[in-house]
C-alpha cells in the first residue's frame, strides 16, 4: 500500500506522528511525506520513503492575508505529487492542511483520506466549521 502524509507544515511541528508510524508496517507499505518547510532544514524520520518538501519563506511581521497566500502556493506543488503517485490512503495533517485540499481530497481521494487535527483552535469560526463538515 502507498501512504502519503500530507501537512502544511514543518515535519517537527507533526505532533504524534511517530504514533502513526508506529502503526503502519512498514516493510509492506510505502509511506511518503509532503509537507512545507519554513525553517529551511533538513529533517528526517525512520520509516519515510520519499519526502516532498516544498520551502514556504514568510516573515513575522507579514499580515494573516499575506501569510495564508505563501502557504496556498504549496496546493499546487502537493496535489501534483498525490495525482501523479496515485496514493491508496492519504494521512491529512492538521485542519489548515485540509482547508487547502479539501475539494481535491473528496473528488479524488474520496474514502481514501483521514484528517488529523491536534487542535480545534480554528473550529471555532463558523466558515471554518461549516467547510470541515
């Protein structure tokens, strides 16, 4: 089975990712890592095949606004790999991360995707609350 795991994020801000791993063999599946960098660093994790690292460089000092289109530019990037590499399963890391992939998820990895959130801070906007329905 092809795994990706997919996150808007740095892989060490990936709370209990391990746990997951931990969970999946590993010497049957395949497991893949798409994800943003920020920090501009190396990191790696046992049992990771590949890794997709797309560079998000945004400032303190920049606007919600300004900060939210830096990460959106990394949509394009991610969904290029998961059409190409043909996932059985995607692991969605984080609400945010599903915001961006929301439609392309359900048309295209319908009953193939978990999302897994770690923090409702955001669930309590009602926009966003109505989109993770």
């Amino acid at each position: 089975m092809r795994i990706a795991i997919l996150g808007a994020t740095n892989i060490k801000h990936m709370s209990l990712l391990s746990h997951y791993l931990n969970h999946i063999d590993l010497n049957i599946n395949e497991v893949d890592i798409i994800y943003t960098d920020k920090y501009d660093i190396e990191e790696h994790i046992q049992g990771i095949n590949n890794y997709y690292k797309y560079r998000v460089d945004i400032k303190e000092d920049w606007s919600f606004i300004k900060k939210a289109i830096a990460y959106y530019r990394f949509r394009p990037y991610a969904k290029k790999i998961l059409e190409e590499n043909h996932y059985d399963f995607v692991i969605v890391w984080g609400s945010y991360t599903g915001h961006l992939f929301k439609r392309f998820l359900e048309r295209s990895y319908k009953d193939k995707f978990i999302l897994n959130i770690r923090d409702y801070f955001f669930e309590n906007n009602k926009l966003i609350k109505y989109r993770m329905k």
